[in-house]
C-alpha cells in the first residue's frame, strides 16, 4: 500500500464480510431503477401507465423500481425498458 494510514477498499472489506455480491446486486438495480423512472419521466409515462402497456399490475412495476427486490426477472426489466425505448445489456466482466 503506498500510504500505510489507509485501510483495505470497500469492496475488499465488504468480501471479507460476506456481503460484496449482495451489495453489488443491490447497486445494480439501483442504477436500473433509476435509469427506468428518467426514462419514464422522458416519456410522461405514470407507474400506472407502465403496468398497463407491461400488462402486468402496479405492484409488479413497484417490485422493478425497487432495488431492494431481488425477485425481479430479466425478462420483466427487459419488457420495462421496451416501453420506455431502452434495452436491457448483461456483460460478465
């Protein structure tokens, strides 16, 4: 380390705490979430509107923009976006 006053990085305290992959998870959807209500925005499209072209109910469009639900499926963020003019990319790096 070149100063020796700073400790490990988040990332690596957060592995040695078990939890990077469910804090990374967490911030990803976050960034979706967020990107989905700009988009909505953009388009003046209401959560109810969005159920409604997604053919699905408020409660399911409540569960993409929350970060915290990890019950969401690719499938859904990808219907989502269509609506809103975005797609969905996965990359494994």
């Amino acid at each position: 380390m070149a100063n020796k006053h700073m400790g490990s990085s988040l990332d690596d305290f957060l592995k040695e705490e078990g939890v990077l992959e469910a804090f990374q998870a967490v911030a990803i959807k976050e960034v979706i979430a967020w990107q989905l209500l700009e988009a909505m925005k953009e388009r003046k499209l209401s959560k109810r509107k969005l159920a409604e072209l997604m053919k699905t109910s408020r409660t399911q469009v409540d569960r993409v923009l929350d970060p915290t639900d990890g019950n969401v499926t690719i499938a859904t963020l990808q219907r989502a976006a269509a609506i809103v003019g975005r797609r969905v990319q996965v990359e494994l790096v």
